[in-house]
C-alpha cells in the first residue's frame, strides 16, 4: 500500500476555515447571479436592497413535494411549461422525486405558493463546491491546484448555471453533485457501505443515469476500500450496502407503482412519445441519436454575432442548444494525466462510460442550456482524476486552461441572465 495516496483526514481549524470561505464565496458568487437580469452596479445595488431572488417557474420538485405532504404522488394540472405526464386523467412528474424531499421544509414553511426552488438550488451549489474542495484535500491536493480545481467545478463546468437558475433539470444537476462527493469522501473514509449507498441512491433518485455508478461504489467497498492494492473481493463488506440499495429499490418500486401500476418506470417513454422533439412509438434511447450526442458534446461551437458581415456585441453567443464542452471545459484534458493506480483508473473511467452511454444515447442533449449539462452526471468522477494529475503542481497551461473554462462560465452566467432570462 502507497502511503503517498494518504490524504490527512482530521479536521482542523485551517480545513474548516477554507471549506467556511469556499462556500461562503461560492454562495455570494450564485446568489449575486440569481438576484438581478443585469450585471450592472446600481442594478446589482437596486437588487440587493430588495433581497429578491429569482424563483423558478419550473419548480417541479415544489410541486411534487406539496403532492407527497399531501399523501399523492400526483399533482393538480399545472401550467404549461412543467413537463408533468397526462396518464390516466392525472398528472406527474417525471423527473426523479428526491429533489423534491430536500425543498419539502420550504413547501411545509412558506406554501407551495412561495416556496423558492432557486434558494435550494443557490445552497447546494455551494455545498458542491465546498465537497470539490474537501474531495481534494482527502486526495492530497496542495492548496495552490485546489484553488484552481475548485473554480474550475464552480465556474468550468455548468455547475454555476444550473445552481443559479434553480429550475427542475438544473437542480437535479446540483443535487447529484453533491451526493455523488458525499459518496465518493465516505468511500475515500470510514467506507460504511449503507452510507455510501444511501448516497448513491439519492443521486439515482435524481438523475437515472447515476445507477450505472453503483456497480463502481459496490466495487470499491468490495476491494477493501479506495486506497486498497489488495485485489480479491470481500463481498461481506457489501452487506450493509445491499441492504440499502435493496430498501431504495423497493421504495422505487413502491412509487411506480402508485404511479404507474407498474413496479418500474414509463414516465420519460411516455413522455418521449408525447413530445415534439420524440417519437410515437419506442423508446428515448436509440443508436440513431448518437451522432447528434457526440457533435453536441465536442464539435457545437457558440453562435457568432453578426450584421450584414459585420461583428457586433457581444460577438459570440449561446447556441440554445448548448456548446461543446472544448468550448467550455477544456480544463477536462487533465484527466488524461492523471497519476493513479491501474486498479481505480479502470474502475473510474469504466463508470464514466457507463454513466455517459444513456446520455449519448437519448434524445435531446439537454435542449435548453448553456454547455452540456448532462455532463455534469459523469463530471464528479472526472473531477477525481483531474485532481490525481495536479496533486503536487498545476501545469502552467493547466491553469490557463482552468482561468480560460472560469471565463467562459461566467460569460455563460452572464449571457443567460441579461438575453434569455432577464425577465425572471
């Protein structure tokens, strides 16, 4: 065993005043972003002395935690914009329900009403953002690249975006991150298997893609722990993290079936084939949409701005499709340096092809969107291996690349609250 892939664990006040200021920092970063349509001071002024934030009108999960506080999992006809099935005379959401849990306390304090899913999204944006930084600090990271790892999370990645906008899909995106950190630090700790999979489920109970994770969690508990060289599997240590991937999936079952009267779900079939941009018959998932995936997620450059030849402000925007993540995450190429044993390599980039298989599979890439959102399912995985590259120093172009992704996130930020959602 290396003991060189130690990281020091015990708290001590330097961590906890770092992990105090990254989220505090992180937390005024979305919250300042979510408060006002214009990046100009005395709006900025104007808006804070209102104290108002903006508050989603794609607030799905406000909708389905009322439902449950009201003993239903279905929810009265709502407006056009949720994306809620029609399926027998009643309405649901499709979306995974644990996002709802964590705004229930707003719902049962404030109404559904007045309930903010953006103030949950703006919190645990900031949570995420604080896990990346104590993510590398238990890998070893010396302060200087965790500096620049953490803006890279906050800023490179669709991380800021989602967390300040709040709405059902962006959310998701946010939740998983933070449940997919607090699993990967129990397995890089005290390794409690019913911990980790009680995190691990909450992540496939947001975003479905998450339970192609799970075999890599059960195999890293199996193999004596992350920083184990031992290579025969002890299944006993699975038992605690059985048992609880076996209760998640009754309880799912459980929820189809007083949804659907089917004990696994059809929600995004069905609405697959209700939507315009789906089909009638078969299923969201299809080989004939790879193509399109893979030129959205590597080749879809951002919109130039021009009149009759002629370059004006801002020069360059959002395609609403989204932009590529070398356009927008080019920092992501330290994942191909990354120093780490064989055994954790393989097992990391085999669940990153399996959580990005279905997502290179489906449909819509996201639709509506600054970069590639749904990358954010794989991008904590990939965010290990970008920190097992930098332990020691970043690479000057590293950094660059870091800054340039920061940059580039911010101008997303900003492009989407003055020209699409100025009016939130």
């Amino acid at each position: 065993m290396k003991a060189d892939l130690y990281a020091p664990t015990r708290w001590t006040r330097g961590l906890v005043f770092e992990c105090i200021v990254v989220a505090l920092i992180s937390l005024i970063a979305i919250t300042v972003s979510a408060m006002h349509n214009e990046f100009s001071i005395t709006d900025t002024i104007n808006w804070i002395q209102s104290g108002k934030i903006r508050s989603t009108f794609y607030n799905n999960d406000v909708l389905l935690a009322n439902a449950l506080l009201n003993g239903r999992v279905w929810i009265p006809k709502p407006d056009v914009w949720i994306d809620a099935l029609v399926y027998h005379g009643k309405h649901y959401i499709i979306e995974g329900p644990f996002p709802a849990l964590l705004v229930m306390p707003l719902v049962m304090i404030f109404g559904v009403e007045n309930a903010n899913q953006t103030l949950a999204s703006i919190f645990f944006g900031a949570v995420a953002t604080t896990l990346g930084w104590y993510i590398c600090v238990r890998l070893g990271v010396k302060r200087g690249p965790r500096l620049w790892l953490t803006l890279f999370l906050l800023a490179g990645t669709d991380l800021w975006w989602c967390a300040e906008l709040g709405d059902v899909w962006f959310f998701a995106h946010v939740v998983v991150v933070v449940f997919v950190f607090l699993a990967l630090l129990e397995l890089l700790g005290r390794r409690r298997g019913w911990l980790v999979a009680l995190y691990a489920c909450c992540a496939a109970e947001t975003r479905f893609t998450l339970l192609l994770a799970l075999p890599f969690f059960a195999y890293i508990l199996a193999s004596g722990g992350w920083y184990s060289e031992d290579h025969h599997l002890n299944w006993r240590s699975l038992r605690g993290f059985t048992l609880t991937v076996g209760v998640g999936t009754l309880l799912w079952v459980v929820y189809n079936e007083l949804r659907w009267g089917l004990p696994y779900d059809i929600g995004y079939t069905n609405f697959y084939r209700q939507d315009t941009w789906g089909q009638t018959t078969g299923s969201p998932f299809r080989l004939s949409y790879v193509p399109y995936q893979l030129y959205s997620y590597f080749m879809r450059p951002p919109d130039f701005v021009e009149y009759k030849q002629l370059p004006i402000p801002p020069y360059f925007k959002v395609n609403m499709n989204g932009i590529a993540l070398p356009f927008t995450s080019p920092a992501l190429i330290l994942v191909f340096f990354s120093q780490i044993p064989q055994r954790l390599k393989v097992a990391l980039w085999t669940c990153i092809i399996l959580i990005a298989l279905p997502n290179f599979a489906y449909y819509l890439n996201g639709w509506y969107q600054f970069g590639m959102r749904h990358a954010l399912d794989f991008e904590p995985f990939l965010f290990v291996l970008m920190a097992y590259a930098v332990r020691e120093r970043m690479p000057h172009w590293g950094a660059l690349l870091c800054a340039y992704s920061a940059a580039v996130g911010v101008w997303g930020v900003w492009f989407w609250d003055v020209f699409i959602r100025a009016g939130d």
